[in-house]
C-alpha cells in the first residue's frame, strides 16, 4: 500500500521577519500583553493577521506596524528605523537567499545627490484598503496634514465606510483637544465647464464650509478645476508619509500607494505649496461664486 503523502515542511522564517515579531511581542509584553482580539479591534484589522506578524508568519506593512505600535501605546516614528532596517534585510534576503552578495544591510538615511534611493512603497488594491491605511495614518498624526481633493463627485457621494472614515477622521483629528501645535490644510477642486462650478461638488463645499467653520487648525482652499477627469489626490502626514490616490472611472474606483521616506515626501511637500498659495479660501471663493 502507498502511504498518504507527508505535509511539506514548513517553510523557516526568514531572520529579519523574525526578528522584527520578537520586538512586537516584547512591545506587547511591556503594555501588559493585551489580546489579540483586543489588538485587532484597536487596529481595525483581523485577529489572524496580527497573530501572523506577532508569530513570523508575515512581514507586516508600514501602517499595520503603526497601528500596532499605537495600540500599545508607543509612538510609530519611534519605530520607523527599525521597520526600515528589517524591511531592506528582508528585501536583500530575497534577492540573494544565500547571502553571497546582500553585504551589510542599508542605514535608514537620506539617499546622496546621485540617487539610487531604496523606497519601501506599500500598494493598495481597492478603496477601503487605501482609505483604511489612509486614515490610520491621520489619526496618528503628530502636527501637520497635507490634503487635496480633486474629483468629479464630491465626498458625500462615496459610499465605502472606509472612505467616510477617512474624512471624518481628518476633522476629528483637527477638533481634538490638544496642547500639541496642528494642522490641516485642504486643497479643494472644484470642477468647472465654461467657468460654471459642478453643482454638486459645490453644494457639498458650502456644507463643508458650515461644518468646519470652527475648527480652528482647519483651511481649505479651491482650486479651480476644469480637466475633464479627476486629478492626482495626495495625503501628507507629517513630514514623512505620502499616500497617493488615482481613480477610475466609477465614483468607487479608487487605489494607490504610500512612501515612507522624508525625501520623497519633500517632493510632493514643495508641490502642495505651489498650489496652495496663490488659492482662494473656500470662504472668499463661496463668497464671489454667490454674487
């Protein structure tokens, strides 16, 4: 008789993803080692994928690293050196398993005047996976949110909860009660034929308009848009991470990427100042469009 065949053995984890669990679950430990299904409510993710980066199973993302981090009460930039550094070992790892040719793994600094910069970009596969990575992001923010939205439909016309999460998150990191010094800057696009603003989108900014009037860490500026699609929308946090978003031609079809990297990010920093400066407030651009 043939035997059943033997399971195929478990593949070893490779060192720098086991390395990184070890310092989460020792994070975990220091706060009192909470559950998982505790962790994962905080995060806003699967009991199975934060067993599988406390475990070695899998490498996590940047955000699932935050949100973690943040679930235990720890500060995500205090971690973004060590993610950095195991991300590029693993990374040389699986360019060359047997090592002959990894060397040393790469500081977490600036790339030189001649670039050959090494970006860890994460990639998002549909709008509730972008905006959820997204507003994890806000709501750890420290001072500074970047913002623009450039599309032909306006917020209120999203469906996803991810995607309402996400702008709601925004004002309610602007209203909160803190000492910390914040703010959030918004790049409004109004889209526009023959100079006449899209009703909706323009109805949703005198709403906005009344909804944030008090907030005081809170601007939005319009940006007179006339292209007959959606542009390039960005999210920068802080000074160091860049989400980018570009749609399709459904209201839902949305995906992208973020970039950890002050480098990068300081390319798309440098943009939203040029736009920004010579807008309208929205108050001043709802004034004249009403006269």
């Amino acid at each position: 008789m043939t035997g059943r065949p033997s399971p195929p053995a478990p593949q070893p984890v490779p060192e720098p993803v086991a390395a990184f669990a070890e310092q989460l679950r020792e994070l975990r430990l220091r706060c009192f080692e909470p559950t998982e299904a505790r962790l994962a409510l905080q995060m806003k993710c699967g009991r199975s994928s934060v067993s599988a980066m406390l475990n070695g199973r899998r490498f996590p993302s940047w955000e699932l690293t935050c949100a973690f981090v943040t679930a235990c009460g720890e500060q995500p930039g205090d971690w973004l050196d060590r993610w950095r550094d195991a991300k590029r070992r693993l990374d040389a790892l699986r360019r060359d398993p047997d090592g002959g040719g990894a060397g040393p793994a790469r500081p977490a600094a600036l790339p030189d005047a001649g670039g050959d910069a090494l970006l860890a970009a994460t990639w998002y596969r549909s709008n509730p996976e972008f905006y959820s990575a997204a507003a994890r992001s806000v709501r750890s923010a420290r001072s500074e949110i970047r913002v623009t939205y450039t599309r032909r439909y306006p917020p209120d016309q999203y469906t996803t909860k991810a995607s309402a999460d996400y702008f709601a998150d925004i004002l309610a990191w602007a209203r909160e009660d803190t000492e910390d010094q914040r703010s959030v800057r918004r790049i409004i696009g109004v889209p526009e034929t023959d100079g006449v603003p899209d009703k909706h989108v323009l109805a949703w900014a005198r709403r906005h308009r009344e909804e944030t009037a008090a907030i005081l860490n809170y601007e939005a500026s319009v940006l007179r848009w006339t292209a007959a699609a959606d542009g390039l929308n960005m999210a920068l946090i802080d000074d160091s991470v860049v989400f980018l978003a570009f749609s399709g031609g459904a209201r839902q079809k949305l995906n992208g990427f973020s970039v950890q990297d002050r480098t990068y990010m300081s390319y798309f920093a440098a943009y939203f100042e040029q736009l920004w400066t010579p807008l309208q407030p929205l108050g001043d651009y709802l004034d004249d469009v009403q006269r």
